[in-house]
C-alpha cells in the first residue's frame, strides 16, 4: 500500500511539473526570430545584373547578398536534395548537412553578353570557412536570364529572403540562415 502512494504521490508530482512548465510553442523563439524553412518566392517586375555576391556574420545568422546593377526583385530560395548547374543540370557539389538553393531572376552579364560578375573559384564564390551556419557558397551558373547560387548549410535551418534598394541605382537580394531553430 505504501509503495502504490508513493508512485500515485511521484506521478502526480511528475504531471503537475509538466504541466507547469512553458510549452515549447509558448517559449521564446531563438533571437526573436519567426522564420521557417519553407520555400520563398519574390515575383519578377524588375531585372538588373548581378555584380557581386558576399556574406557576412552576424550574431544570430549568417547573411548571404546578391548584389545587382539596378532594381532586381525576382527570386526563388528553397531547400533541394541538390542544387544543379543552370543549363546542363550537373550537380554542385556543397559542403553541409543541407542544400539551399538560390535563384535570381537576373542575368550575371549584360545586354551584349559580357559578364557582369565573373568569380574566381566558381566552387568558393565567399570564404566561409569557420562560420556558424553557412558550409560553403557556390556557383551554379547564369543561364536565360537567371543566376543561380548553391548555398551549403549546416542543417535544414530557418532562414528569410528579402530585397533593398540600393546603394545608389542597384539593389541587393539578402538570405539570412539563422544559426539554429
């Protein structure tokens, strides 16, 4: 008899604990941030080229920016079980635990077919090495008037898509990952 009162006493004590205890939904989400891991989309009114691509740090995410020669607001960012070069469909080898395929509706050359950005290494478009979140960014080709970039991640992890006018005429496509869920 003592025995079953002591395991009803420690299961009621078990239950009115959990039940005490914040719900995961209701806990703070990390850093503040809302995102998801669902694909992201930007319609298409403006297209301009793409002139440079860079990344930064940040304390809750890593940040990957497209940059353009003018206004550039179509998109399509999502996670894929690869990314594949534009045009042959070759797979882009990426370092990471996921695959986060960016494309931008804009051409990476000009009206007369110069390039508008050329990267060095077409496998290390940005030295990531050492980051929290980002594994490695690549290039994955410009083909009919869309770019393509491999983003290698360390997990299917939320991330955000946004564009910004500027600096000066062009304008920015920016992809934050955030460094957990």
């Amino acid at each position: 008899m003592r025995r079953t009162i002591a395991t009803i006493t420690a299961l009621l004590t078990a239950t009115l604990a959990f039940l005490a205890a914040p719900a995961a939904a209701d806990a703070a989400p990390y850093c503040g941030l809302r995102w998801g891991s669902l694909p992201e989309r930007g319609a298409v009114t403006e297209t301009a080229a793409l002139t440079d691509v860079r990344a930064g740090r940040h304390a809750c995410f890593d940040r990957l920016v497209l940059d353009f020669a003018g206004d550039a607001d179509g998109y399509l960012v999502r996670y894929v079980p690869a990314v594949t070069m534009d045009g042959s469909g070759q797979v882009v080898p990426l370092r990471g635990g996921a695959d986060l395929e960016v494309v931008a509706v804009a051409p990476a050359y000009d009206d007369n077919g110069h390039d508008t950005y050329a990267p060095a290494d077409r496998r290390e478009l940005v030295r990531v090495s050492g980051w929290q979140t980002f594994r490695q960014v690549a290039w994955a080709g410009s083909f009919e008037g869309q770019t393509t970039i491999g983003l290698g991640v360390r997990a299917r992890l939320p991330f955000r898509v946004f564009t910004l006018d500027g600096p000066g005429a062009g304008s920015r496509l920016v992809i934050d990952v955030a460094h957990r869920w």
